[in-house]
C-alpha cells in the first residue's frame, strides 16, 4: 500500500485521480481468444490450421480436447485482471461423435462453452465463423469462389453461426459479436479483381438477409493486407469491407496486424469512431508482418488504449485479443498478452487527458510535449500492483503458477 500511496500523490500533482482509473479500468472487457491454447486446431476434424494460417513451435502441453483447453483457460483466467469474456471459433464445436458439418452446426454444441463461460463469471461470449482448415477451402476461396457449392456452404455456416451467436447472447445476457475473416486470395497477380468481390458482397449480402436479432448480435468484417499463400491479392481488402460495412450497417474490426508496418491502428480507431457505433479490435503484435505475436506493452498498444480511453469510447471500442505462439508455455503467452493490453488500459487511464488537449488546441504544443515526456516516469508500476491486489489476480510471481501446472499437468500430454 506504500508504494501505491506514493504513486497515487504524484498523479494528484498532475490531477489525475488514480482511484477513478482502476475502477474504469476493471470495468472494461476483453474478449480472450481460446485458440492460443491449442495452436488454432479446433475440435472438429479440420486438423492443423490452414489457409494462410500458420502456428509456429512444439512447446510441450497443446491442449487436445474440451477438458484440457478449459483447465487452461481457467488458470489463464485466474492470472488476468479487470472483466473478461471468451472469444470462440466454429472450430471449436463440441460434436460428440456427430457427422454434422460446419453448415449445420447448433446451438447445442456450444452449450459446453456456455456453462464453462458461466462458472468463470465472464460476462460474455464472442463467436467467429470458422471459413479455414476445412476441405471445402477449394483453391484458397471461400465466400468469393466461383464454384456456387463451395459459395453456398459457406454461406450457410455463416448463417448457422448468426443463431448459434443469438442463443450464446441470450444465454450470456450479453451481445455477441460475430465477426467474419475469410483467406480468400490468390499468390500472383490476378486477371480479375473485381469479380471474387462482388462474389464476396453477393455473399455477404446473402448472409445478412438471413433474419436474427440485431440487438444481440453484432456483425463485424475484418480485413487483411495479405497471408501466406494470397502475397498479391486479398479479396476481403480494407476497402472492400469499410465500404461494405458503411452502406450495410454492421462494424468494422480491425487487427492491428493487418495492415502494412506503417500504418497504425491507433490512428484509425479516431477515425472510424466518427462514422461508427462501434468498432471491433483484434489486438495482436506484428513483427515485419501479421505474425501474431504475444502482446506486449509497447508504443502501439498503448497508443491503442489512449484513443480507447481519451475519447470515452471504453463500450465503443470492442476489444480481444488475437495471437497464437507454440514455441512458449501456452497459458504464459495468454497471459502475458491480455496482462498487457489491461495494462495499457489502465495506463491510459491515467493520463491527463483534458489537460493535454487544452494545451493542443491553444496551440501550446511546447507545454504539451513536455507534460507528455514528464508524465512517462510517474509511478505507474505503483497503481499496477495496487489494481492486481484489488482484483486478486498474482502479481510479478505469477508466472510461478504457470510453471507449476506445467509440471503437473501439462509435461504429462503426449
């Protein structure tokens, strides 16, 4: 408590009230993704990710079925502060020995999730279509194939997962964000642009005529620049979907790996807050590409979280985490990741917000760079601790934990 004592004084001295950042902070939700546990494989036969998907590493423990990914998630909860929900891929189906394919999938093979969600007390559930690792991903095309078959059960499953997403929000008394990303793509220069997008709008467009309760469920596209095996051409492009998602009313999500190095998903959220309700983040960590790399604390994830923060857009902005690492202790990288975009979260709750935008719109942009630089040494680690102690959530010697389970439970997977 000292150590918070002292911190708490100091950010006084530039009027910020430490107290009011902790309780906004706890109060903001992160979507946690459940495929960082077993490399994107899923439970429903399609094998080892695909489609430009590509999980690097044999760290021993890869969760192999619903028993052992869950125990992961729950420690993986346990080591995370502030309100979490679980963010789900089709893929991850509890089938039971059924022969149903994806274009068929109920609300009933979820049901595992739903009471899983539930004992942990998070406060909701997210849902993505899972249009990769699957026989019917024919010539690296999905929604935008010219083959109408191959089209229309992707269709179909898009439409199944908008009521699986609808029984998932009234079991969870929470909306459900149900976003779309397909690998659709060619590796060298195409001879026709336009044609797989208008397939992928005629596709969209087809979904969404599908009824179900818009207030439950909340629709987002998600572009890419490229992926393995699509380097020249992406039918799903950044154009494409914030146009489409503009004329029809659904969101926007963007992956902060999916755009070129120097392009910043910092900078976009402003931007897209002024025409958008809401918009959908996936918050990943690129190294020269869309890597997928374990969060960290770093420039961009805290400049994420001031744009979140600064303009009050905590219910606005929906945030998860997207990432997968194999060549680390899988609980670690889940929690190393979603640690840190709490962090920045809090971190950007203790900003001086008003006053730096005072100075910026006087045109005070000496005083404002040196606040800027001033405020970098408070004592945040300080208010860190003291949040982590509030939400009972293991502060530096966490990783102990996680060590220990792997020597218990995950060093015996084979």
């Amino acid at each position: 408590m000292k150590y918070y004592d002292i911190a708490k004084e100091r950010y006084a001295c530039y009027g910020i009230d430490t107290e009011r950042a902790i309780r906004e902070t706890a109060d903001i939700p992160v979507s946690v993704h459940c495929w960082q546990g077993d490399d994107v494989v899923g439970f429903d036969g399609g094998g080892a990710a695909s489609g430009g998907i590509q999980t690097t590493g044999n760290y021993p423990g890869r969760a192999r079925n619903f028993e052992e990914l869950t125990s992961d998630l729950a420690l993986a909860f346990s080591l995370m502060p502030g309100k979490k929900r679980l963010n789900l891929h089709a893929s991850y189906a509890i089938l039971n020995g059924e022969d149903v394919d994806r274009d068929a999938y109920r609300s009933e093979h979820f049901a595992p999730w739903v009471k899983f969600a539930r004992e942990q007390g998070l406060s909701g559930i997210d849902f993505n279509p899972t249009l990769f690792s699957h026989a019917n991903v024919k010539n690296g095309l999905t929604l935008s194939s010219p083959d109408e078959d191959i089209r229309a059960f992707w269709v179909r499953h898009c439409k199944a997962c908008l009521h699986i997403a609808e029984y998932l929000a009234a079991e969870m008394n929470n909306h459900c964000l149900v976003n779309i990303w397909i690998p659709d793509g060619f590796k060298d220069v195409p001879a026709d642009r336009l044609s797989p997008r208008l397939r992928l709008k005629k596709s969209l467009d087809e979904i969404l005529s599908e009824p179900f309760d818009r207030e439950k469920v909340i629709v987002a596209v998600e572009s890419k620049v490229f992926g393995i095996g699509v380097e020249s051409y992406t039918v799903g492009d950044n154009e494409f979907y914030q146009n489409y998602a503009a004329k029809n009313g659904i969101c926007c999500l963007m992956d902060n790996g999916h755009y070129h190095p120097t392009e910043y998903v910092s900078d976009k959220i402003p931007a897209l807050l002024a025409f958008y309700d809401k918009v959908a983040l996936h918050v990943t960590r690129g190294v020269r590409w869309d890597s997928d790399h374990v969060v960290l604390f770093d420039d961009e994830i805290r400049e994420i979280a001031k744009e979140i923060v600064r303009n009050n857009a905590q219910k606005k902005v929906l945030i998860a985490t997207d990432y997968f690492d194999a060549s680390i202790n899988r609980i670690a990288a889940w929690a190393v990741g979603v640690r840190s975009v709490q962090k920045a979260l809090l971190w950007a709750a203790l900003q001086p917000h008003e006053a730096m935008r005072g100075m910026q719109d006087g045109a005070r942009f000496t005083e404002l760079m040196a606040l800027g630089e001033e405020i970098k040494t408070l004592p945040f680690g300080g208010v860190w601790e003291e949040y982590l102690r509030r939400e009972n959530v293991p502060g530096e010697d966490w990783l102990g934990k996680v060590k220990e389970y792997e020597d218990k439970v995950l060093s015996r997977r084979k």
